[in-house]
C-alpha cells in the first residue's frame, strides 16, 4: 500500500511540472506541438452548415468578437462549437483543458465544407 501511495504522488508531481506553463511550452516547441504557434482552430454554429464558421487565426477572442456579431444578426443561432478535438495523452495541454475557454466549449464535427470557409456569414 505504501509503494502504491509514493507511485501516486511521484505521478501527481510528475504531472503537475508538465502542466506548469513555461515547461508545457518548452515540452510543446520540443515535440513540434503546433498548439503554442496558435495554430488555426475551427468553431462553428447549430446544425446548419451555412451558419457560422470561422477560423481561430488571431487567436480565440477574436473567434467570440465575430461571433457576437453573427448573433446580432441571427439571435436563433446562439451555440458556438469547437470543431477540434482535446488530445488527452498530450498531458503538458491539460491544464488548457481545464482552464480555457475554448476547450469548454461542446464538441460538433467539423462541417464539410469548413475548408473553404474563413469567415462567417
């Protein structure tokens, strides 16, 4: 039981120094984690595909900025997806998860026509 409890908490720690932001980063630059370069993410809008998409490429506050204003114009459609997925065996980003905005928004597929989207309506 006691070699179960250090195993515990030398992992506790272990996972902890990884998800302290300069060593996430660090970790992020050496595995060529494309995440700290802010790399474009995808959001979109209700079931509809001629709704709002967008991608994140000033980062994600400009992603709600346009958001608003797509809801200004259509107040039905009030739900932001992130079309990305969290890659959880990456666990220097798990203190993103848990903290940032855009992780806790719900997940929705990527729609088909995403790639040829930049902007929303």
């Amino acid at each position: 039981m006691r070699r179960f409890i250090i195993l515990f908490l030398i992992s506790l720690l272990v996972l902890t120094l990884l998800n302290l932001p300069k060593v996430s980063l660090g970790i992020m630059v050496m595995m060529e984690d494309t995440q700290y370069k802010k790399t474009n993410y995808h959001y979109s809008s209700g079931d509809d595909i001629k709704g709002f998409s967008v991608w994140s490429r000033k980062g994600f506050q400009d992603v709600q900025e346009q958001f608003e204003k797509y809801k200004e114009r259509h107040p039905s459609d009030t739900l932001l997806y992130r079309n990305f997925t969290k890659q959880y065996w990456k666990v220097w980003r798990w203190r993103d998860y848990l903290w940032n905005e855009q992780y806790q928004l719900p997940f929705q597929e990527e729609p088909s026509d995403a790639r040829q989207v930049s902007r929303g309506e």
